[in-house]
C-alpha cells in the first residue's frame, strides 16, 4: 500500500506546489488540474475522433465546417446544447444525477496517467472502477425510477441488470490479474508488465488475454456504451438512455460527455491493468532524470497510456458502428452463460499458469 | 409467453388484470414509430400483452381533393398518396383511366413504365433497409443504403426533374422518352445494385445480433395475413407466393421472368421479421433483372398514345390493382362523363399492415417496438390518405 502522502509530494515536486498546503487542497487542485488539463481535452479529442472514424466507416465525410476538419465540433456542439433551454427537473431527479456525475468523475483519481501523478493507489485502486461502474448503474436505475414512468422504470431496470450482470465476470477477471501481480495497486500491476507487448498482462499468457477481453467487453456493457446500450431508449432514434429521457440542453451535453469519459476511463484502466500502463524504456527515464528534464518523464509516461487508450477506443468505435445494438436480455443472457464461466476457467487457468511459473 | 386471449371479452378477470397493468402511449409523433399514428401499449413487465392503434392523424382529404381537380390535373396530386412510391399510384390511377377511355398504350411506354416502377421498388426496398437497420442501431447499413439510393434518385431527377414526386406516368404512356444515356445510366445502375445485397448481407442480414433480434421475431402466419389483408413483401414473407406481375400481369409484365421471392425462414420461423427484410433484399436483386430484361425488349416506338388528348373518360368505372414495394395498390375511379372525376378511391397496403399491429405485438418485448413497427413498412400517407 502506498503511503500516505507520498502522492501529494509527488504533485509538489512536480508542480512546485507550496509543502505548506493541506493534502485535501492539492487532492482538490490536483483533480481539478487532471479535469480540466487532461480529462476534457481527452474527451473533446475522443468525440471528435468519434464522429471521423464513425463518418469514414460509414462512407461519409463527418464533421467538416468547425475548425481545421472539424475539430471544433464537439465544441460547438456543447455551446449549442448549453445555449438550449430546457424543462425543469425535480428535486429528486436532481440529486440523482448529481450522484451519478459526481461518481462517475471521481474515477479521475484513479486514471493510469503517471506512477507520480496517479491519486488513489492503494492494494485496492483496480477494483475502484468496478464499484464505480455499479454504483452508477445504482443511481441510474434510481433516477430512471425518480421519473415516475413506466419507460424509465423499464430503462432503470435494464441498466442494473446489465450491470450486475457485468460485474461477476470483469471483478473474476481482475483477480486473474492479481495472481500475476501479486496485488491490486497500480503500481504492482504495471511494474509487473513490461514495455514490449510479450511483457504485458494481456499477452503473457492465453487466460489473460481471455480475462483481458472480458475486462474490456463487461465494462462496456455495464456502462452502456454501443453496442450494448440496449438499454438506451427501444430504438436508436431515442438514443438517450430511457432513464435519462426527455435530456436536453445542458443536462443532455453533459449525458454525451459523461458516456465518452466513461469509455475512456475504462479503455485507459485496461490499458494500465492488461497493457503495460505507463511503462516506457528505462534507459529513456534515467537519460531524461540523469539530465533533470524531469517532468518529460511523466510526458513519455502519459504518452505511452493514452497511445493504448486511443487504440482500444478505436477498436471499440469499430465495433460499435459496424454492430447492431442488442436488446437487454440477449446481453444478460450471454454475459451469465458465457463470461461468467469462461472468466472462472480464465481464473484457474491462470492460477496454474503462474503456479507453474512460480515452481519453475 | 402465452398470450391472453383477449377474443374472450367476457372473461371479467382478464380486463381487471389489464386494467392494472402499466400502460404507454407513442404517438402520434414518436421517434419509435414511423408515425403520424398512435400505439397505445399494455405491459407486463418487459413484455406487451395488448396493443391499439388509432389512425388518422394524417388524413388530407386526398381523395375528394383529387375529384375537385380535372383528370389531367390530378397527376401530380396522387404522387402525395405515398410520397415513396409516387410511379405506383400514377400508375394506378392512369391504368384505371386507360381502361375507362379504352388507351392502347403503345409497348414502348409499358416498358418505360416497367423500369419506371421497378427503380421505385428499388429505392423503396433499399429506403426499408436502412430504416430497419437503423431501428436495432445498425447506423452503417442505413448510411449504405442511403448512398446507394442516392444514385436511384439520381436518376429519377435526370429523367422527370424530380427525386420522389416524379409526375412522370400520363394517361395512354409517360410524359417523355427515355434517351440511350439514360438507359445506359439505369443499366451502370443495375449493374451496382446487383452486388449490393450481398454486402449488406455481409455486413448485417446474417450477423449473430441482426439474427438474434430478427428470427422468430414478430412472426406472421399466412392464414393470419390473408384473413387481415395484407398484401405484399409481408405476404411473401409468411410463404404465400402471391405477387400480382406474375398473377394478374399489367403493363408488360407478362412478358418479363422474374421469381416470386418468398419467405423461407432461413434463420428463424417463416413469417419472422427477418424473413420480411430478406424477401425484399432478394427482390431488388429480382427487381434488377426485370429492368435489364424491360430495357433488353424495349422497342420503337411512341412513348405516349397521344400526348395531347385531354378528353375526359366516358361515364363509367374501373377498378385496377397494381403491385406496390408495399404490397397491392387498388385504384376504383368513376366518370360521370364530366371534366371532374366523380369518385377516386385508393386501398392501400398499409391500411391491413397498420391493422395488423394489434396482433402482432401482443408477446413481443418493449425493446423490439421500434423494430416490428418499423419492420411492417407503414406509410402512414397511404393509409390515411
């Protein structure tokens, strides 16, 4: 576990931050820091890159007038929502959203950005994301309720549903990874992979790659990102969550925001968990350490996470454009049938895999 | 599930449960349905136990409109009958009016007309793959055959100036003759087309998610279809080979081969919806040959028995069928001898696919509404006209 306050001190040495100020203050800059720095041009880039890649499988050009081929896009979007005005919400709508939101981005402290930079590490970060993604299900489910109609009643449902489906198999899955690691901690995770492909958890054996799969796949169907949200609304023209029905303006710019930050927060989880993190060549940090320049460091670490992140958010936007949405139960169906049992063959396959590497 | 029999409308228990069943509205305008109508839904948990629908929201008076207008005039009024398939109604219209008059419609114009309408099926079918597609969230194959359509409308727009509307069929033939350069174009056309639907089933028809949703799905029994009257694709779908070019041929068709595309429940049960998306995929292929084969015969000739005849029918009434993309268009018309029809009457396939609604629904699931509804192919222009 690491200790307490090293965190901090890493972001003072980094940023010059004043040693005088509480941790909670630098937790707090520092996450605002990560947020505005990081995470929304992360996203912005994400969605833009979303409609490009979607618009050329699609045979179609996409975004094309905002910025330098549309780059501007998913802000002007954004402005055109908030601009927008909406029906009020109750009280009690209100509190769940909030809830849902400030859960979802509370995993900001857990992204894979740098071993120096990364807030929560403890023996437990890697299951984080997993409570995260049932809570949000909880929530969701409570919001869809709080909207007193029988399509949102419906909607919740299926979003708990997909997500207690989904949890079983990704939480066995992480285990497989803590055999190999010997812990849960993002550091003992990532030390343990190395920079090139063979050394990563994915590939060092075939039940981690398995494991790998079902990490990626439930996470995204307890999230509900195409093509599993089948619970959004019963056809694609009512692509907003039924749950979430009758979004817009503000509250529906922040539904699209929110689902693109949650693909990336899992696509840059499996990254760090299965794909070597934030491993770059060691003759590369202690060239760059040996000649001071350390902040470039952090920049090739970040570097390395988000090349893995944009790859596997790539393959995801494949997916989702070129497959058809499944309806709810179809997903839970094979969830429960095939990676729930497949992930417990995935888990002894790799206790006797590592026993075996162990013995020799 | 099984189904509640609600035939037994004395059984008192039944309502009572219904009653307190959750109950939803879509419509008239619903981004579900391909509206305007209303579909009044029952629940039981994910599942619907009973269905209404009401119509009506759409009606524009268009059949009294069209016997204020004089018979030239009306032409360009029965495209609005079904936007989509405009070159079926004109053709409806104007084969009843050839019957009144007794018109010789010279062999050149049936062919016209005959690679007129089969571009129309063409685009029609196309249009419902991409919608269908669209509906569980395949946004690629609807962009596909968004594109591919494009060229059908393409062409459209070069031969009669318009994309959808096309005011092209008159009575005794076609308001212009058609150029080598535009049967070389439809010929480039069919030529594209033709490979098309083994793309799409590449991509889509046959994938594991299309099929899970399709097969078994909404299925329509034959007996069920002819006792409600429909005609058509969903016809053909549920195995009953019934298509008026090779039953009743009009227009030509009686010197054009083609098959009769029939259900067969490929991956599910006949009847299903994924047997309503495969006869029409495998129509456009047989709507091809059929244009290939109307150009290959197209002879010398007059594209109109005279253009500028403008006397009105002699008293009289007709009645004509015509196979739309949709299913059996009839046309009654009725001359009084006057500049003004007397009375202008349509019955259009998607009056029986809307009544069916009620009973396909019932034992399906909430997440497949969308689907089913938009998988009947329901123009709601046509059926309340």
């Amino acid at each position: 576990m690491m200790e307490a306050g090293v965190w901090a001190k890493s972001w003072e040495r980094f940023f010059g931050i004043s040693t005088a100020l509480p941790p909670p203050v630098i937790a707090a800059l520092g996450m605002t820091f990560l947020h505005l720095c990081f995470v929304f041009p992360l996203v912005w880039v994400v969605l833009f890159f979303e409609r490009k890649l979607g618009a050329d499988l699609q045979a179609r050009i996409g975004p094309n007038r905002t910025g330098l081929f549309g780059f501007f896009q998913p802000i002007a979007d954004i402005i055109k929502l908030f601009k927008k005005r909406t029906r009020g919400i109750t009280t009690q709508e209100a509190v769940w959203e909030m809830a849902l939101i400030a859960t979802l981005f509370s995993t900001v402290a857990i992204l894979p950005t740098t071993e120096d930079l990364v807030f929560l590490n403890t023996g437990l970060t890697l299951i984080f994301p997993v409570l995260i993604f049932v809570m949000i299900a909880l929530w969701a489910m409570f919001l869809g309720i709080s909207r007193e109609t029988v399509i949102g009643v419906l909607g919740a449902v299926r979003i708990l549903a997909k997500a207690t489906t989904a949890a079983f198999p990704v939480l066995v899955s992480l285990l497989c990874v803590g055999i190999r690691s010997g812990g849960m901690s993002w550091t003992q995770v990532i030390h343990v992979q190395g920079v090139l492909p063979h050394q990563w958890n994915a590939f060092s054996n075939p039940f981690l790659f398995v494991a790998f799969i079902i990490f990626v796949l439930g996470g995204l169907i307890a999230l509900s990102i195409p093509p599993f949200d089948g619970s959004q609304g019963v056809s694609l023209m009512e692509y907003r969550a039924e749950c979430v029905l009758n979004f817009s303006g503000t509250r529906l710019g922040l539904f699209y925001y929110s689902r693109t930050y949650a693909l990336v927060m899992w696509c840059m989880a499996a990254a760090g968990i299965f794909l070597g993190g934030w491993n770059v060549p060691s003759f590369m940090r202690t060239y760059i350490e040996a000649a001071g320049v350390y902040p470039l460091a952090q920049f090739f670490e970040v570097s390395a996470v988000l090349v893995k992140t944009f790859v596997l958010v790539t393959v995801v936007i494949w997916v989702s454009r070129v497959s058809s949405r499944q309806r709810t139960d179809h997903v839970t169906d094979w969830v429960w049938k095939l990676l729930g049992p497949v992930s417990l063959l995935a888990l002894m396959g790799t206790a006797i895999w590592e026993s075996g590497v162990i013995l020799r | 599930m099984e189904k509640l029999d609600l035939d037994n409308k004395n059984d008192a228990s039944i309502e009572h449960h219904l009653g307190n069943l959750p109950k939803k509205t879509y419509g008239p305008f619903a981004a579900e349905i391909s509206g305007p109508f209303r579909l009044d839904v029952t629940f039981d948990g994910e599942v619907i136990v009973r269905s209404e629908v009401e119509t009506g929201y759409f009606h524009r008076k268009l059949e009294r409109l069209l016997e204020k207008r004089r018979w030239k005039s009306i032409l360009p009024l029965l495209d609005h009958l079904d936007p989509e398939g405009a070159a079926f109604t004109e053709l409806a219209a104007c084969l009843a009016v050839e019957e009144l008059k007794k018109i010789e419609v010279p062999p050149r114009a049936q062919m016209i007309r005959i690679v007129v309408t089969e571009m129309t099926r063409i685009s029609q079918h196309l249009g419902y793959i991409g919608r269908v597609a669209r509906s569980v969230g395949g946004e690629t194959l609807f962009h596909y055959t968004a594109r591919d359509r494009e060229k059908l409308l393409d062409l459209f727009e070069l031969l009669s100036g318009a994309r959808f509307s096309l005011n092209f069929i008159r009575f005794g033939g076609v308001r212009g003759d058609v150029t080598d350069g535009f049967i070389e174009r439809v010929l480039e056309l069919c030529e594209m087309i033709q490979i098309r639907p083994k793309e799409y089933n590449d991509l889509f028809t046959f994938t594991r998610s299309f099929v899970q949703r399709s097969a078994g799905v909404g299925v329509i029994e034959a007996e069920h279809a002819l006792r409600d009257g429909i005609t058509g694709p969903a016809l053909r779908a549920s195995g009953e080979a019934k298509d008026l070019r090779k039953d009743k041929p009009y227009t030509g068709y009686g010197q054009i081969d083609f098959d009769v595309q029939v259900g067969r429940g490929d991956v599910g049960t006949v009847g299903d919806a994924h047997d309503r998306f495969l006869v029409r995929l495998r129509e456009i292929g047989q709507s091809v040959e059929i244009i290939r084969q109307a150009l290959d015969r197209l002879p010398a000739g007059s594209f109109c028995s005279d253009p500028g005849e403008d006397r009105p029918p002699p008293a009289g009434e007709a009645t004509v069928a015509v196979e739309t993309a949709r299913g059996q268009l009839r046309c009654y018309v009725k001359s009084d001898g006057g500049e003004f029809p007397a009375q202008m009457k349509f019955d259009s396939p998607s009056v029986a696919l809307v009544k069916h609604l009620p009973a396909l629904l019932p034992g399906q699931r909430v997440e497949d509404i969308s689907f089913l509804v938009t998988g009947m192919d329901i123009c709601i222009s046509e059926a309340d006209r």
